[in-house]
C-alpha cells in the first residue's frame, strides 16, 4: 500500500509518499549449473522468507529549476533487515 498527494507553498510543490509492502516469494529455491571442459557444478540458493518493507519519500519542485528528492526505505522480518536513504538534487534551465 502507498499513499502521497501534492501541495503546493509558495514557489515550491512537494510530493510526499509513504508506503508499506509485503514481499513474499513463491517460486521457492533457484538453481544454475555451470559447466567448463568435462566439469559442471550447481550453484542453488535458498528461498528467503516472507518480508516487510516500509518507505517514505518527499520531492521538492520550484519554479526556478531546481529539484530535490529525498527518499528512505526498511526491509524487516524474516531473513531482511537493513535500510537505505537516498538524497538528490538537480537544476534544469
């Protein structure tokens, strides 16, 4: 699920957003055999388990060109736990 709107203040609009998923992966375990001369090997990896994300994230727009982002993100439960923040500008004339 995730939910944002736009508002506007001045000079500047914000895009605000938060959202919180679930991640589950059905298809179970993967499998690649690698072959070289007359030897092959497998190469197998486990399934993970169930997980959650949650994320925030804002966008600042003026009327000058300028941009800014700022986006955060959470993975939590099962095998998952750690995050990321992302921030960025840019200036279009």
């Amino acid at each position: 699920m995730r939910i944002g709107g736009t508002f506007g203040s001045g000079n500047v609009v914000l895009t605000p957003y938060i959202g919180v998923y679930a991640v589950e992966e059905f298809e179970g375990e993967n499998e690649m055999t690698f072959s070289t001369g007359p030897t092959s090997f497998i190469i197998q990896d486990e399934a993970r388990d169930g997980y959650g994300q949650a994320e925030f994230g804002v966008t600042a727009q003026t009327f000058y060109g300028l941009e800014a982002m700022l986006k955060g993100e959470w993975n939590f439960g099962g095998d998952a736990e750690g995050g990321a923040v992302r921030l960025g500008a840019r200036w279009r004339w």
